[in-house]
C-alpha cells in the first residue's frame, strides 16, 4: 500500500526557511507573492492489507519520529 504523510509546521510557528524563500521571489520580482510556507512530504510503501491498520501504524510512525509533534502538524494519505 502506497502511503504519502505530509508535514508542515503549524499556524503561528516561525517558519525562517519560508520567509527566506518569499524574500528571494521578492528580489526577483515576484512582488505578488506572500505567506510563503514551506513543508515536507515523505512517501513510502507498507505491506499491509487492512487500511485501518496501515493507518495506526503510520499515525505510530509519525507521533514517534516522522514529525515532531510539538510543533508540526501531519497528514497521511493512503
């Protein structure tokens, strides 16, 4: 089973790599850009045949090192 877990910072964090970017568009002219967040994606396949428990797992995953939960928000799609 194909699983892709999306993590991004969540709202009121710092987010220095994002504002970093929005300034770099900005020097290049992209003036209407703003808000700029920045995120990561991590895909990979789990032999498993129950959806249900795939996404335990994956929850599992996540809380325990995928993201840092403190301040990071994830979602799994499976």
């Amino acid at each position: 089973m194909k699983v892709v877990v999306n993590i991004s910072l969540k709202n009121g964090v710092l987010d220095p790599q994002g504002k970093a970017i929005e300034k770099a568009l900005h020097s290049l002219d992209f003036n209407n850009v703003s808000n700029v967040k920045t995120s990561k994606q991590i895909s990979f396949d789990i032999a498993c045949d129950c959806k249900d428990e795939a996404l335990k797992q994956v929850d599992l995953m996540c809380k325990e090192l995928l993201a840092n939960t403190v301040i990071e928000d994830y979602e799994i799609l499976l």
